[in-house]
C-alpha cells in the first residue's frame, strides 16, 4: 500500500534478473482501477528501488505481476 492521490489499484508486470534486479516494468490498465498519469508514474518510481533475492539457480529472467493498492493522502 502506498499514499497517493487516489485510491484504487495499480497493476504492473515486471521481469526480475538473476541479480534480484527489476529490469522492465509494464503498466497493466486493463487491471488497474486507476488511470492517472501522475499516479501512475510515481508507482513505478516506488517500485523501481526493490530488489529480489539473488540466486544462480533461477531463471535468467522471472516475470512477475504487482499489485499496489494506493489510499489519498488526507
């Protein structure tokens, strides 16, 4: 969950590298109660600092849907 400027959902399909790094992002609208630009893009900042576990016995790349659920900030 993350503060923001409307409440809804966001939907994002990512691939993971052997490193634990996110190496793309999509944005799902089809899946998404919210279609805000602004919202939008500041998701993908939020989420572009994760990382995974890193592990030789993974795939060369995973692929991986997120779902973030954003509240209005009062």
């Amino acid at each position: 969950m993350m503060q923001g400027s409307h409440n809804g959902t966001l939907v994002f399909d990512i691939a993971v590298n052997s490193d634990g790094e996110i190496t793309a992002v999509k944005f799902v609208q089809s899946k998404s109660t919210i279609s805000s630009t602004p919202a939008r893009i500041k998701a993908q900042q939020y989420i572009a600092d994760w990382t995974f576990e890193k592990g030789t016995a993974y795939p060369k790349f995973h692929q991986a849907t997120i779902v973030l659920t954003m509240v209005r900030e009062i």
